[in-house]
C-alpha cells in the first residue's frame, strides 16, 4: 500500500466516485421501489399497478344473499363495482354500504339495463352467510333490489384467491372485528380488475363508468 | 409495526455491527482507500435505510418472502456493517450532519405516523402507526436532549479518532 498525501488525495477521488454512483444506484433503486416515485403505500402500488396492466381474476365460486351460485366469470359483459365487506363491520363497510347505496340510485339506468352491476363480497364467509349478507344489504338498500347484491367465497381456498387477486389484506383487530382496506374495485366487462378508487368520492367512480359506457 | 421498526430492524443493524469488529484490520485499512472519511459507508447506509423507511417496503416484508430475505440481509450488511465500518472515520462536521439529520428523521416520520388519518401500511392497524409515531417522537427528543447535552457539556475529543482501535490511518 502506498503512503503519504497522493493516496490521500486518491482515497478523496476514489470516495467521491463510489459514493456518487451509490447515490446514483440507489435513486434508481427507489425509483423502482415506488414506480417512479409515485407509490409510496402497497395501497397506492396496487393502484398503479392495475392501472398499468389490468388484473385477471380467478373464477372463483361464491354464494350470494338468496343461496344462488355463481362465480365471476358468470358476470362478465357488465361493469362491475366490487368492494370487500364483513357484515358485522361497524365502520368501513358502513362507509362502503353508503357508498354503494348511492352508487346504486346514480347508476340506476345503466344498472337497469343490465349494464353495471354492484357486487359486495365478505372476506369473512363462516360467519357470513346468505341470511346475513341479506340483513347487510337490507340496511342500505331502501328503494331498489336491483343491481347490487352481497356474496361469499365458498372456499377457504376461494378467499385467499379473491384477495390474492384483488390486493385485499385482512388483519384481524383487538375487537374480534377485522381492519382491511377498503375502496371500491372497477372490473370491465371482460372480467379484469382495471381500477380502484377511494371511498367518499363517487365522482370518479360514475365518470369512468358513464365514460367506458358510452364509448 | 412498532416491533419491526423500533425493535426488529435496530437489533438487524447490530448484528452488522457486530460483523464488522470480525473483520481484520488489513482488510479495513483496504477498504479505507474506497471510504474516506467513512463517506462512502455513509452514503451506501442512507441509501439502504431510505428503501426501508418506505412504507411499502415494510409493508411487503412482513409476508412476501423474497422481502423478508432481502430485509434480513440488506439491514445488516448494507446498513449496520458500512455504517459501523465508517463511524469511527467521520469528522465532527459529518457525524454532527448525521446525528442532526437522524433525529430529524425520527421527528418527521414520527409525526407522520401521529397525525395521518390514513394508514400507511395496510398490514398494521391505525393505533399501532399511531403508537409508534409517539414512541419516534419520544425517541427522537430523546437523542436531541442526549445531542444537545454532549454539545454543552460533552467532550468533543471523544469525537476524535481515538476510536480507531484497530484500523490505522493511512498515513503513519
């Protein structure tokens, strides 16, 4: 090893080298980290991310309100508001409920002509059954039966699928209850995950909709 | 979220603390000549510690996997060993730089967590974000009053190089 000032002044050189192609690898690497400083969340990436490439969904097979079976596959041709729920949820899934209730009266022509349909899925299927998802879609819908039904998973299998697919996590919470993120799922009519909104503003939920419809 | 943050992640950086006292001196004098000052160590920590102050990274190392194995050995080896490697070369002026900016970390995370009506990682409930905002906020005063204390009444020569046990300067 060399001594004296030379390698010192080397040593600053070699330093500034190496630390500005660290900084330079690592802005790449958060760049691609958070889609190009864009997602900062996995709730914000999993938006990004179906924006950019829509997401397939797994046919899986669900029970719905009256016991009637069905999977999603069985819903494609239609617009389909989708958002996850457990009925005994005292706080989002009410926020959700509202929202889907007003969706439901705003959407009410295309909705009648078979055009959009609202989908409630429970990610908590033992303790949701038919008779319960009815009481939970009793508590919003005043008016209308139509357009908007509650439905569950018939498998553990089925559950994990759904949410795998749709980007739903579940954690339980200290109340027996369940904490989730909650937002509202558009899938197109070829049956593919292709946008998710926040809850609160239903704007943009109608405009995409009424726009896709029109063209 | 508390214990991956406050307890999981602090324990992973010392055991690249730990790693670096088994290195022999020659092999620290060798990366010297890459690291003056411990810049370079500084600089590759930051980078590392920033991926995994994003909420997205910690939010996805609590299942997926490959995270899980890139969080185990990315903390130690990119954050605890370069940082622990370079500590003792910092200046005052570069240490002085770090701590500030450490705290203000703690202060500006902390208060995010605190405040934000949303939660950040969807893994975690909102209390136990809100919990550790108030646990960075406890710590980050902590080390400021620690900080404020050592400028005041510390001895600054224990700043100085007589930390370098082992590695010798370059120049003898």
């Amino acid at each position: 090893m060399t001594t004296g000032p030379d390698s010192a002044l080397t040593a600053v050189w070699r330093t500034a080298v190496v630390s500005a192609a660290l900084l330079l690898v690592g802005a790449v690497a958060l760049a691609a980290a958070t889609d190009g400083f864009q997602a900062f969340t996995t709730e914000t990436a999993r938006r990004v991310a179906v924006r950019r490439q829509p997401a397939d969904l797994p046919a899986v097979a669900l029970e719905n309100q009256s016991g009637a079976r069905f999977t999603l596959a069985d819903l494609r041709g239609k617009w389909l508001l989708v958002d996850f729920i457990y009925t005994r949820c005292p706080t989002f899934c009410t926020a959700l409920g509202a929202d889907f209730a007003r969706l439901q009266q705003q959407l009410a022509r295309p909705i009648a002509q078979d055009r959009v349909q609202l989908l409630s899925i429970s990610f908590d299927p033992t303790r949701d059954p038919p008779s319960q998802l009815a009481a939970y879609l009793g508590r919003f819908r005043g008016r209308s039966m139509m357009g908007w039904q509650a439905a569950r998973p018939l498998t553990p299998d089925g559950l994990q699928q759904l949410t795998a697919a749709f980007g739903i996590t579940v954690i339980a919470d200290q109340h027996g209850g369940y904490t989730h993120n909650a937002a509202i799922h558009l899938v197109d009519p070829e049956g593919r995950l292709v946008d998710i909104f926040d809850l609160g503003d239903l704007h943009p939920i109608r405009e995409t909709i009424l726009r896709n419809l029109s063209q | 979220m508390t214990t991956q943050m406050l307890v999981q992640i602090p324990l992973l950086v010392a055991v690249g603390w730990l790693l670096s006292r088994s290195f022999p001196a020659h092999v620290l004098a060798r990366v010297e000549r890459w690291n003056h000052r411990g810049i370079t160590g500084l600089v590759l920590a930051t980078a590392a510690a920033t991926f995994w102050m994003l909420p997205r990274s910690l939010d996805t190392a609590t299942g997926h996997p490959l995270m899980v194995a890139a969080k185990y050995l990315s903390v130690p080896l990119l954050i605890g060993l370069p940082f622990a490697v370079s500590w003792p070369r910092m200046g005052f002026v570069v240490r002085g730089v770090f701590l500030v900016e450490f705290v203000a970390t703690f202060f500006r995370l902390g208060w995010l967590y605190l405040i934000s009506p949303i939660r950040l990682c969807n893994n975690y409930a909102l209390n136990d974000q809100q919990r550790l905002g108030g646990y960075m906020l406890a710590f980050g005063g902590g080390l400021l009053v620690w900080l404020a204390w050592k400028l005041l009444w510390g001895r600054f020569e224990s700043f100085s190089s007589t930390h370098l046990r082992s590695a010798p300067m370059p120049q003898q």
